[in-house]
C-alpha cells in the first residue's frame, strides 16, 4: 500500500512539472506574438530622425553622419542564399555619439576593395537593433587580419579605441554591393509546438497512471 502511494505522488509530481512548463510556453508564446507584432508595427512607420528621436529596438531611422572606413569590420556571415562572406559593420559618427553601421553583405574578394565604399554619408536609412551577447560557442575573432565572427564589445574596443552605442543601425536600400540585410518580424516561435508537447506528456503519463491502477486494483 505504502509503494502505492508513492508511486501516486512520484506520478503526479511530474504531471505537475511538465503542465507548469506547458503553461510557461503558454506565457512565452504570448509574450513572441506581442514582441513580433511590435516588430511589424514599428517595421511599418515612417523613419524617424535619430538624433531626436527615442531609440528603441526595430525604430526606423533617417540620419547623416561621418563614416571612419579604415576601421571598418569584417563580419563572417551567409548571405540569403547560404553563400559565406562577409556583413561590412562600419563605424560612423552621428552628432556626438558612435554607431556601428551593418552596410550588408559582400563575398570574400570584395574585402578591402574600395568599390564597396561608394557610399551616400549625407542620407541613410535604416533600422535599429539592440546589439545582443555574442555566441560563446564561436570562433574568437582575428582582430590582426580584421576577420570577425561575433560583434564583441572589447574587441571592438581594442578595434577602434571607441565605445558604441548598444544599438546597431542596419542600412536599408537597395545596393547590390554590400547587400543590405533584410530586416523582418521573422523570428523563431516555436512556443506552442513546445507547450502541446509538455502537455501531452502530462495527459500520457496521466493516462498510464490510470491504466496501471486499473490493472492493480
């Protein structure tokens, strides 16, 4: 009778577990859907001026500045076909603050090329973004041969001799070299998929802890 009973409380204590992290995808899934709506919304504005403006995350910005080309990063990345080169991050002074500029993406020949400088100073557009932690999994980066795998902030420091604004400005237009990069409300939400599988675990378990009681009465 003893081991009955423990094995009820052993059985119902994971039920709990996983319906609590079924309601915390529940939570997250909420919350995306919010984020990404926000995303679309802001997407859709008129750009605004971003020395006046409030900055926030996805802001569409109008604005001129001063562009330091000799420091010029050298990002790996793939571009929207799958093919490795390189996101040009460019620092650029605006007003009395520095920012890091995502020209976009060019192949590996192009780097260092002056034809990819070609570049209107007096009128960029584009978006911000919240630059985020760096991937502790990736490769450090080669500051020697300026060839970078994540936007780390020492690094950039150790670059540049400046400190950057926390938000990077993604250029928008249509350049064939660099490539600007797209910047949509795309993100990953697979919150739902993962809450109906922990609740589905719960109803399983559930549903066997029945079966074997039945049985064993």
């Amino acid at each position: 009778m003893r081991y009955k009973f423990l094995f009820s409380i052993f059985v119902f204590f994971f039920i709990s577990v996983f319906i609590a992290l079924g309601s915390w995808q529940i939570v997250r899934l909420n919350w995306k859907l919010d984020l990404i709506n926000q995303i679309e919304t802001s997407l859709k504005n008129n750009p605004v001026n971003l020395v006046t403006a409030t900055q926030k995350n996805y802001l569409r910005i109008k604005t001129n500045g001063s562009v330091n080309f000799e420091k010029q990063i050298y990002l790996y990345n793939l571009n929207e076909k799958g093919k490795p080169g390189f996101e040009v991050v460019s620092p650029i002074k605006i007003g009395n603050k520095d920012y890091l500029l995502n020209r976009g993406w060019v192949p590996f020949d192009k780097k260092d090329n002056k034809i990819i400088n070609i570049f209107d100073e007096s009128n960029i557009t584009g978006i911000l973004k919240k630059q985020i932690k760096p991937n502790r999994f990736k490769p450090k980066n080669d500051l020697l041969n300026n060839y970078w795998f994540t936007l780390d902030r020492d690094d950039i420091f150790k670059f540049t001799g400046k400190k950057f604004s926390p938000y990077v400005i993604y250029l928008s237009g249509d350049n064939e070299l660099p490539k600007p990069k797209l910047i949509t409300a795309n993100i990953s939400n697979n919150h739902k998929k993962y809450a109906m599988t922990w609740f589905s675990l719960a109803i399983s378990i559930f549903l066997l802890y029945l079966y074997f009681r039945k049985k064993n009465y």
